[in-house]
C-alpha cells in the first residue's frame, strides 16, 4: 500500500513513471489511482467535457485487422460509404447542433482519395469546428495535403506498442509503418491522437505499461483507451475477458497522471461493457465524449464490436442525453473547440 501510494504521489509531481512502476499500478485494484486520475484531470483540464461529434462516413476498408468486425474478409457486413456531399451535410448537422470538433472516421477505404478528403475538410472548415480525421494509414504527402486543406487533429491508434503482438494482429500490415505515420502527423503540425487496445490475446501487463510510455515518447495530444470486445465474425471471437473494463480503465486513468494536459475521451466501447462505462472513466481521468452523429442505418453498419450503444438513436438524441449525464455528475460541456491545454497558455482555445 504504501508503495502503491509512493507510486502515485510520484506520478502526481513529476508525471513520469517507470515501467515497473506502472506495472504495480496496472496489478493494484485501482481504486486510489482512479482518485488521484481525477484529481489531476480537475487541476490540468477542469470540469469542462468536450464533446467531439463522429460521422463514421465508410466501413469499407481493405486491411484484416484480427479484432475488427469491418475486416475485409467478413462477407457478412453491409458496406456502406458516405458520398463526399453527404459527409458534408452531416458535418453542417453536427455543427448546428453545437459540435465544436466534428471526427471523420472511416475503415481504409481508397475511394476517398486525397483530393475528395481536401474537398471535404475545406468545406467542413466554413462552419468554424475543429476537424479530425481517423481513416487510417496514408502517405506523408496525403496527410501534409489534408492539413493544409485544414485538419486541425488526426487519430491513429498505436493498438499495441508491442511489436510481436502487432504483427500478430495486423496481417499485411507493419508497426514501423503505423509509427511512421505518428511522426509524420506530428511533425506537420495535427494534434497527434493515438491510443491502445486492451484485452488482446497475449497482450501481457508489461505490454501495456509499454504502451502508456509510448503515448509519451510519441507526444500524443489525446489518448484514446478501450477494452477489446470480441466480434463474432473475426478469428478473435471467442476471447472475451470481463476484466478488459477494469484494465482499460487503469490505462486510462495512468495516462492522465503521465500526460496531464492530454485530451482523453471516455471511450464508447468502455459503455458498450459497463452500462455506466463513460461516466466511470469521466470520474478517472477522462475529459472528452464523442457521440455518434449519424442516423441508425448506418450507426448499425459500422460494427467495429458488437453491443454498440444508441444504435436506434437519431444524433439530436445523443446530443441531449450525453449533456443530461455529464451534468449529473457536476461537469459541464465546453462551448469551445478543445485543443490541448499547454501549461503556458491554458485559457487559450
Ligand atoms: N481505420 C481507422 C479507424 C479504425 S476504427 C484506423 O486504422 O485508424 C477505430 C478503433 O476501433 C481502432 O483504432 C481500434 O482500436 C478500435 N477497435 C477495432 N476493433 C475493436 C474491437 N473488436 N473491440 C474494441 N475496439 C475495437
């Protein structure tokens, strides 16, 4: 315990841990970590709760990642793709109804070249939001041309910073090629989201406290952390572990200590598991949400994991209902963009 507590006070003063330590952290129930998570998201960030609005715009995507039910190789998905236009007036949807950052997420779809991406970011830009794009692996040269038509922020997750496991789960794919592409959004001035999976097969708690020193190494700006949710129509269906929520959660909340300023949303596969999962990581560490904005036809297509939440709900509803919990728990929604805080420009937007 009192090692446990050494540990925290540690991370509280100096954000920095060592891999042992974390391991400690990951090993202890996390009840006073979960506390501490929360008492430096109140000091750094506030009580404000971003909310980000994602348009999951295509599910077609050619890659075979193990875990994700939009894997090329189910036949038994219903593809679907936005038409750039349609993207378009979702975004202005979103933004009507008081979306500050809008999040263009996608499975690897090469439909949506670099030219139809630029089309779409610069429109989205006329409605005064911030933009994030999450669609995957591209060039150097394709994400400079997306910035300049004005992305202001990119996800991509690590999944895991454990090479082995990597290649294990990403067939046809490489981890040199997914942290160059980090490198590449850092250095061409995104805000830099990246994240981890939770509950893999194999993945060991020394992997996964390698993976919070990776947030670091790499300056990630946001942090996005969720348990792995077997699909059934992947080679990893039958490898469900109920203590992924936990795990996920202690993730979590440690990345908040060792990245202070960090955006770090409350993930929805956490509520997919745990019926209060968002508002729990909210109370331990998170500061950020970000509900679906399209309609149920296609919510009910991107079917990353199964369970999904407010699958039959229209983006009016989630709106209302998300802002109904964060007030419950006295947080409020933030009415500006919510780009990283800095220490020496923490009122900045
Ligand atoms: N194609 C984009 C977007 C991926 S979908 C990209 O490569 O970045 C967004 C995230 O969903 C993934 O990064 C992954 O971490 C998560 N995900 C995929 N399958 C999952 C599953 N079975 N359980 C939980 N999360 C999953």
């Amino acid at each position: 315990m009192t090692s446990l507590n050494n540990i925290l006070d540690k991370a509280c003063k100096t954000h920095d841990l060592e891999k042992e330590e974390i391991v400690e952290l990951l090993n202890s129930d996390g009840k006073e970590l979960y506390k501490r998570a929360d008492e430096v998201r109140k000091e750094y960030v506030g009580d404000g709760v971003h909310l980000r609005g994602l348009i999951e715009f295509s599910n077609i995507c050619k890659q075979q990642c193990k875990y994700c039910g939009l894997r090329s190789p189910n036949n038994d998905v219903k593809r679907y793709r936005l038409e750039p236009d349609e993207v378009i007036k979702y975004a202005k949807k979103g933004a009507d109804l008081g979306y500050k950052t809008l999040v263009l997420q996608s499975g690897e779809d090469s439909y949506f070249d670099v030219d139809k991406m630029c089309y779409i970011v610069s429109e989205i830009k006329k409605n005064d939001v911030a933009v994030t794009l999450s669609i995957g692996e591209r060039t150097r040269e394709e994400y400079k041309a997306m910035r300049e038509a004005g992305a202001d922020r990119y996800l991509i997750r690590i999944e895991t910073s454990d090479k082995d496991l990597y290649k294990k789960m990403h067939p046809n794919m490489s981890y040199d090629n997914r942290v160059r592409c980090l490198k590449d959004i850092k250095e061409l001035g995104y805000e830099v989201g990246t994240g981890c999976l939770v509950g893999l097969p194999g993945q060991s708690v020394e992997s996964l406290s390698g993976d919070i020193l990776f947030f670091k190494d790499i300056g990630a700006d946001m942090v996005g952390v969720g348990p792995f949710i077997p699909h059934p129509k992947t080679p990893l269906k039958s490898e469900l572990n109920p203590k992924n929520f936990d795990m996920a959660l202690k993730i979590m909340a440690i990345t908040r200590l060792i990245l202070p300023y960090d955006n770090i949303p409350a993930t929805t596969a956490m509520e997919t598991i745990n019926p209060n999962g968002r508002m729990i990581a909210l109370q331990s560490g998170a500061n950020v949400v970000m509900p679906n904005i399209l309609d149920s036809e296609y919510k009910l297509k991107y079917e990353i994991y199964p369970g999904k939440i407010c699958l039959n709900d229209r983006g009016e509803k989630c709106r209302g209902c998300i802002e109904a919990k964060i007030n419950s728990i006295g947080r409020y929604v933030a009415k500006d963009k919510g780009f990283r805080k800095h220490k020496a420009n923490s009122d900045k937007d």
